[in-house]
C-alpha cells in the first residue's frame, strides 16, 4: 500500500470508530429520552403515584400546583409533552441511522441523504413545536381560572431559534449532498 492509501485507510478507520461510538451514544440518548418522556407523561396524567401534585406549572405570573389542574388540562399538557419527546426522538434516531451510515463508510449512499435530510425536518417541527409550546401550555394551564386570571404566554427563546436554522441547514446539507452525489457519479461515467 502506498503511503496515501494508508492515510487514507486511517482517516476512513477513524471516522469508522467515532461513529460507531456515535451511534451508541444517540441510542443512550433515544433510551433515556423515551423514558423521560414516558416519566414526564405519566406523571402529568397521574401526579399523586409520583408525589408531583406539588409540583408547580409556572408560566409569567402564574404558577399551579400540577395536582390542582382538572384531568382533561393535564391530559392537553401530558399530549403536548409527549410530542415534544417524540420529535426529539425522532430527530436523535435518524442522528443514530446517519452514524450507522457513517461507521460502514456509506456516506453518498441515497439512504444516507434521504436521512440527513430527514433528520432536518425532525430538527424544524421540534423547533415549531417548543415555539407554540408556550403559548398553548400556558392556555391550558389557565383555561379553568376565571376571565381576567387566564393567560397565553409567549416566548420566542434562542433554542426556538436554534433548532429551525439547524433543521433547515441539515435539510439543505441533505440536498447539497445529494447534488454531490450525482455529480461525483456524472463523473465516473465518463472515464
């Protein structure tokens, strides 16, 4: 082997382990996520077996005991929570599926792109979804207090932010790649 196949070999050796080790670390992520989730759910449904009746709701000036919220309020909060674990979820599977892709060297293959794309659109809707959290958590946190005590909250916060620009540039990096893709094939054809 010549000198730059084996650095070549060893560039492509490393990429191979840190995404193995990746992939490992985005499942112990999509495990603990789904049990907070389950948690966080569960708990907003049936706060008095996980001792969170006390624990407070607080959105401006209103802050609520969990336990003292009628059922259908805390079951429109335990949904909204539990979409948000899911868009997480989901966006830290498909980081999973790319490091997969990664650690067997498959980096232009169309399953690839399609998931970095994928992962992108995850990124946007969670993003979406924490920036209409607020105002609907608030709303249904206060729904059953009398006219002039309820409120809708809103907040627009960097992580809003950060999710939906990091979504769009993973769903514009899937496009860009996928372009790459095609040409670096284009080229093959003509030799």
């Amino acid at each position: 082997m010549s000198s730059l196949e084996l650095e070549r070999h060893s560039r492509l050796g490393r990429i191979r382990r840190l995404a193995g080790i990746m992939k490992w670390a985005a499942a112990v992520v999509i495990a603990l996520l789904v049990l907070a989730g389950v948690f966080l759910v569960a708990a907003l449904i049936w706060p008095e077996p996980f001792g969170a009746e006390t624990e407070t709701i607080d959105f401006g000036t209103l802050e609520r005991p969990i336990g003292e919220l009628p059922l259908l309020q805390r079951l429109g909060l335990a949904a909204l929570t539990g979409v948000a674990f899911l868009l997480l979820t989901g966006a830290f599977w498909h980081v999973h599926r790319i490091f997969a892709q990664f650690q067997k060297t498959d980096f232009f293959s169309p399953l690839t792109l399609s998931t970095v794309f994928t992962f992108g659109i995850w990124l946007i809707a969670f993003g979406l979804l924490d920036a209409a959290n607020d105002p609907i958590s608030s709303l249904l946190a206060s729904i059953d207090l009398p006219e002039g005590q309820r409120i809708i909250e809103t907040e627009i916060t960097g992580g809003e932010i950060f999710f939906i620009v990091l979504g769009t540039l993973m769903l514009l990096f899937g496009w860009i790649l996928r372009e790459a893709a095609v040409i670096a094939d284009e080229n093959k054809q003509f030799v």
